[in-house]
C-alpha cells in the first residue's frame, strides 16, 4: 500500500516538470514550423523574453515556455534587414 502511495505521488510530482519543455526546444520547433511554412531562416529571428519586455520586443508573440513566464516573439524581416544570426535569445 505505501509502494502504491510513494509511486502515485511520485508520478503527480514528476509529470508537471516533464511536460513543461525548454525555452529553446520550444523555439526550435517553432522556428521549423516557421521555415517549413517557406520563410527563409535568414527572414525572421525569434526571441526568449521574459513576459514584463514583450511590449518593448516590438514582434508578434508565438509561443511561450517556462511555465509562461517566457514568451517568445517573432519578428520578420524585409529583404535587406535580416541581422546575421536568424535566432537569438
């Protein structure tokens, strides 16, 4: 009985932490879904930002990562703007 208690609260603590992903697999995998939608990856960076600089990140937010307490922002580029590294943090 208390192998069965010890697991379940084992399992109640330890899902919440694996289903929360990093910040930069998040952003890879939004970045693909990006380049796959034919953006190229020199058009457009994404940056981590914590929530209180979003307004100052001047993008469109797409996605969030460390239990909300980051977004990440999207910003695309015009033919002669593109900075020299497309993702940055």
């Amino acid at each position: 009985m208390k192998k069965t208690i010890m697991l379940s609260v084992a399992l109640f603590v330890i899902t919440p932490l694996a289903a929360q992903a990093s910040c930069e697999s998040v952003r890879d995998a939004i970045s693909q879904k990006i380049v796959q939608n034919g953006v190229p990856e020199s058009g457009f960076k994404l940056d981590i930002v914590p929530n209180d600089q979003v307004g100052q990140a001047g993008g469109q937010v797409v996605g969030h990562c460390e239990n909300d307490s980051q977004k990440i922002v999207y910003t695309r580029f015009s033919e002669g703007d593109a900075p020299a590294a497309n993702v940055s943090q």
